[in-house]
C-alpha cells in the first residue's frame, strides 16, 4: 500500500487479467491537435443541414419515450438497412437478414462471441484490420495470422492451406482491406469460403467497412445459399457518421437469430436508432459526398506517384503509401508539417485518408517535402 514517504507502482501486470491479454495494446490512433487530421478514415464532410435537422427531429420524438426502454430488435431500423443494401446492391434482402449493433466493432464482438470462444479460433490476413485479432483475443478467441502476397493481396493456395491445417472457427476477409486498401476479388472468397467449410466448417466474415468507396460491388449476392457467409458494414465511413456508432450485418436469418443469444438487452438506445434512421433518408446526398472522395482518393494516388512514392491500389478512401527505411520517422516529419497521418506498424508504409481538397493539397505540399529531404 502507498502510505506518506513511500510510492508503491501497481500496473496492469499487478492485476489478474487473462494471459492472452499481458502485454497488448489498446487500439486506437494518435488524437493531435493539428491543422490537417488525415489519420482514422473518417469522412471529413460535416452532415449537410437538413440532415442535422431531421435527426434533431427524430431525436426529440424518440425523448418523449426515453424513459422506457428503446425497440430491442430496432426492427424499423434494420428494415430501414435492409431497403438501403437491397438498393445500392441490387440484392433483396429483409429485415431477416439484418442484425445493427454500435459500431461494426460490436458487430464482430458479437460474432466471435457466438461463434468463436475459448477453445475456439479465427484467421485474418494481415495486415489488414488488426481490430479482428484484438477482438478475437477479447473474447478469448485464439488468433492466427494468415499469409498476403508481398503486394498485399491474399496468397490464395497458401491461405486455403492454412484454413485446412488450422480448421479455424471463423475467417475474416476484409475488402477493400485496412490498411493497404486493396479490393478482394469474389473469387478468392468464394475460394475461401470453400476452404472453410471443408475444413470445419466455419464461418466467413466479409468485413465492408469501406465498400462504399470501391471501384467494384459489394460481395452481398454471395449471400445467396451460403448460410455461413456474412457481410459486415458500417454507418462511420460513407454516411460520415463516425459518431454515431452504428455497424450492422447481412446474413442468413440464422445468423441474425445466433447473434442475438449473445446481444445485451437493448443495446441500440432509442437516440441511436432515430439519428440511424434519419441518416437514411438521405442517402443519396450523403453518397454524393463519397463520388467526391473518390475523386480526391485517385487524385492523391496519381500524386504520390507522380511524386515518387509507392503506392498500394486502393478501393478505400485511404491511400497506403511508401516506401520509407523508417516509416515512423516519415510519419514525425509529416506531422511536423502540421498534417497527421496514420502509422499503422507496416513496415516502411503509411497510410492517408482522403480528405477535402484543401486538406489533401496540405498534405501533398507536406510529403513532396519530405520527398525532397530524403533526395539531397
């Protein structure tokens, strides 16, 4: 005990957290205060007013009855998510198909929850979202790290090899993947996929986080006769709505029901479900703001070319760029430009997210800079 004259350190280590826990991290992002923020893939368009007034519209309605609990199934909001996906995907789905919690983050929690575990594992290719792993060790999951090519996409034979020796629980496929951007073809999920179930079978994990931003479709139509497939979706990217916390999922309704012997009670407040469903009354608008962030994501790809650098094809409305000797050291000049981007701990790249033009024009200004010092 500390008592006058005396200092006893009592840490993490002092406690008895489980072992797959020592010595980790809590994930999470540099928050500096700097003229240009270009490091968490947020959209950097604020909501356009009518929007901001339609969810004080919602919200206040949905006040009346804050002292009862909100809708624990938010069936209009996933009926309202279902019509958007069927929609942009062309794919029907219904209100069966869709389960929403806080963030695709809880999403994932819940579905290793169900179906990964103590004694239980999950495999992702990395790097890619390094949440997957964090969160599989939260829930006591086992983690292996599957194999990518040294140009990021996935060693496909050498992933089915590892799903066929490890016969994993869950598979996680991220497209277009974080950090690198890259888009995953169908046909290596469906490869994948194929694997997996051979193997086990297991379930596949189709993380969408930024598919809005792609080139190509979404995977949705694999869906069809493949019970064991889900596609993980976010509200934070292109709705620009990274403060509201609300991921969701597309499924077989089997899966929709499992996820929920695991949900806490009520865990979409009523707040939360009434600014979602005013976020999706204006779809159209808030996806004119993705077409211009595309643009912008390509400008800076052709830029950082053109100014030497490496960089990976994205689909994301991030760019991965390099290569450096030093990364880090690369990211501390950048940010002594006044512009913050992300380390994301792959060696000798960094990563950028698309910003408006003026942010963008910043950051090139900052890298053809450093561009410059490394060459004298």
């Amino acid at each position: 005990m500390e008592g006058p004259g005396r200092q006893v350190t009592f840490g993490i280590d002092d406690l008895p957290v489980r072992d797959e826990l020592r010595g980790k991290s809590p994930y999470g992002a540099p928050q500096l205060d700097v003229p240009v923020r270009l490091n968490t893939n947020e959209n950097p368009y604020p909501l356009p007013e009518a929007l901001v007034e339609r969810i004080a519209e919602r919200v206040r309605e949905a006040a009346r009855d804050l002292n009862r609990y909100p809708d624990r199934d938010a069936v209009e909001l996933r009926t309202g998510l279902a019509e958007y996906l069927t929609k942009t995907s062309g794919h029907p789905l219904d209100v069966s198909n869709v389960w929403a919690a806080n963030g695709s983050n809880e999403v994932i929690q819940q579905l290793l929850q169900t179906f990964g575990g103590p004694g239980r594992t999950a495999i992702g290719f990395e790097p890619s979202y390094s949440m997957h792993g964090l969160i599989a060790r939260g829930t006591g999951t086992g983690w292996i790290s599957g194999p990518r090519h040294d140009d990021f996409t996935i060693d496909v034979p050498a992933a089915e090899r590892a799903i066929a020796e490890h016969r994993p629980d869950v598979v996680f496929v991220t497209t277009p993947n974080n950090p690198t951007g890259n888009a995953v073809p169908a046909e290596t999920v469906l490869a994948l996929y194929g694997a997996a179930q051979r193997a086990k079978p297991s379930m596949v994990v189709v993380d969408e986080a930024y598919i809005e931003f792609s080139h190509g479709a979404s995977l949705l139509p694999l869906l069809d006769g493949r019970p064991n497939l889900v596609i993980s979706r976010t509200m934070s990217k292109a709705f620009g709505a990274a403060g509201l916390r609300l991921g969701y999922l597309a499924a077989h309704p089997a899966v929709v029901d499992a996820v929920q012997l695991v949900r806490l009670p009520y865990h979409l407040s009523a707040v939360t479900q009434a600014t979602a469903l005013a976020a999706l009354e204006h779809t159209d608008t808030l996806l004119k703001y993705v077409e211009q962030l595309k643009t912008e994501r390509d400008r800076l790809v052709a830029a950082l070319r053109a100014a030497g650098y490496e960089v990976t094809e994205s689909d994301a409305n991030f760019v991965q760029f390099g290569r450096f000797a030093d990364s880090h050291a690369a990211w501390r000049k950048i940010l002594d430009r006044g512009v913050l981007v992300r380390d994301n701990g792959v060696p000798g790249w960094l990563r950028v997210t698309a910003g408006t033009p003026e942010e963008n024009d910043a950051f090139l200004d900052a890298v053809r800079e450093v561009k410059k010092e490394q060459s004298t």
